[in-house]
C-alpha cells in the first residue's frame, strides 16, 4: 500500500481535487516490486498455475505423436488393439487438457480476486490510519470516487469481455463450417438473448426453457431474472 503523509493527500484533494504534483506523487509509489508483492503471499498457487500449463502443453505435444501412430502403424498393419488403444489415449489427452484447463482457470479466478481483496482491505485499513485532518480537508465524494474506481473498471472489463463472446457466437452460428450445438452457461441475461433455447435453472432444477421472446410472455421466473437485472 502506498504511504502518502496526510498532507500530501490532503493537498491531493483540495481544491476539488486538482493538485498537479499528485499524480507525480502517485507514480513514485507505484512500482513492479510493489505490484508482484501483492502476488507474494500466493506464490504457490501461480507456481501451481505454471504447472498446469506446462502440463496442458505437454498434453497438447503428445496428441500428435498419437495420431502419427495410428496413421503410420496401427491403420497399414491392420493391428486393432494398437488403433483402440491409440484411440482412448487421445481420448484420454483430451479429457486430461479440459480438466487441466478448468483448473486453471479456477486458480487463476481464485489468486486474482484474492489480490483484489487484499487490495481493497489495505486501501481501508490506510484510510482509517489518516488523520481526522486529512478528512477535514477532503471532499467524501473524492474519496468513494477513488475507492470505487477499480469496481466500475472490473465491470467495464466483463462488459466488454462479454461483448467480445456474444459476438464470437453470433458469427460462429451464423456461418458455420458445419453443424454445431453450442451450449452457453451465463449469468447474464444478455448473452444468452439470441440463444433457439434457454432453460431456467432454480436449485438445480429445470423450471422454464424456451426461446427469449416466448419466455417474457410466460411472465415467470425468466422474467423476474430479467427485471432484477435491470
């Protein structure tokens, strides 16, 4: 956590704010030491992030090495039991990489919003270390406008992440190499707008399902998901 004296940060935000030596102050106190010091703490879970890659990559190296066996020896031999089992180990590779890939993914999910929390309680914990000087001088608005930033840019990186799924789909079903089905799992209600099916899930239960139009005129439980979200 940066350590700016009160009346630096004072300074900072008075006069609405405006303080053209803050943001030089500020720069000075970010650094990449201090930012792969909030990762410190979960060094092992990225050492573990780094496993998994290497281990998809190898998975990933194998299959063709498989492939080239069934091709070049099992097919011209004839040799059944090689061809099954040259099958069910690239079956298994491609169950080993989906598995590793999801963990991952859950590790990487896990470590980021840890530093994110960490981020924020070392935000709090400094603001409440202040003088009651420093809030005197210092408009609230400034401050809340400050600590929320970091949530409006996260939810403006899921929008725009969002965007750029909706719009891969939209042209992967729209011109297909061949017929496909694509399942979308979502909790948000736009990206699955355009989908032939939806099913509602409630506890793990199947309460409606069909397309988004006729869902709105069951007014049932899509369409209390639909009002809450907006």
């Amino acid at each position: 956590m940066a350590q700016f004296s009160s009346t630096e940060l004072a300074a900072a935000h008075a006069a609405g704010g405006q303080d053209a030596g803050y943001d030089e102050r500020a720069a000075r106190h970010v650094s990449v030491a201090r930012v792969l010091g909030l990762f410190r703490p979960y060094a092992g879970r990225i050492a573990l992030v780094l496993l998994l890659i290497a281990l998809a990559s190898a998975a990933g190296l194998a299959a063709p090495f498989r492939l080239r066996e069934i091709v070049d020896v099992a097919l011209p031999r004839g040799d059944l039991p090689l061809l099954a089992a040259l099958a069910a180990s690239l079956i298994g590779l491609a169950a080993i990489g989906a598995a590793i890939g999801v963990l991952q993914a859950f590790v990487t999910a896990k470590v980021g919003q840890a530093v994110m929390h960490d981020l924020r309680v070392a935000v709090y914990a400094h603001l409440q270390s202040l003088p009651l000087g420093f809030f005197a001088a210092t408009r609230a608005g400034d401050i809340q406008s400050r600590i929320a930033s970091d949530i409006g840019a996260l939810q403006a990186l899921d929008t725009a992440t969002e965007r750029a799924v909706v719009e891969a789909l939209a042209e992967s079903l729209a011109h297909p190499a061949k017929p496909r089905t694509t399942i979308t799992i979502a909790h948000r209600l736009s990206t699955v707008r355009r989908a032939d099916q939806i099913v509602v899930l409630d506890r793990g239960t199947v309460v409606e399902n069909g397309t988004h139009e006729s869902l709105l005129a069951r007014d049932g439980a899509y369409v209390r998901l639909v009002r809450e979200a907006a």
